[in-house]
C-alpha cells in the first residue's frame, strides 16, 4: 500500500536524491584535488588529511563527516 502522506514519486523526493547525488559529487571531486589523484585511490592516511584541511577552513563537523563519508 502506499502511503499518500509519501507517495514514491514526489518531486521533492526526487530533488532531495538529485541533491544528495551532486553533493556526493562535488565532495569526491574536493578529495580528489586534495589528494592530488583519484579519490578511488585514497588511503586512510588521505582521508585524514582531508579531514584536516576540510577543519582548517572552518568546516563544522557534520559537514565534514558527510563530505567523508561521500
């Protein structure tokens, strides 16, 4: 059954996906230019230095985590 207050294919659904996707995107591209290389590449090491940089330009911590775990 589905649920009217929900319904599978709500615009705002769709733009909540489409915004997630282009945020995840344009995190991996910020590790990528942190690393100098490919993001498929990063080791635990980079990840760290990327959450370090992300800090030292103010980045608050949910945004950090989430730009991590991208």
């Amino acid at each position: 059954m589905t649920d009217p207050l929900h319904p599978s294919g709500s615009s705002l659904r769709e733009r909540m996906i489409e915004d997630t996707r282009r945020d995840y995107i344009r995190c991996v591209k910020r590790l990528a230019a942190v690393i100098g290389r490919s993001s498929d590449t990063a080791t635990a090491e980079d990840l760290r230095r990327f959450q370090v940089h992300q800090t030292q330009a103010d980045m608050q911590p949910p945004g950090i985590t989430s730009a991590v775990s991208a």
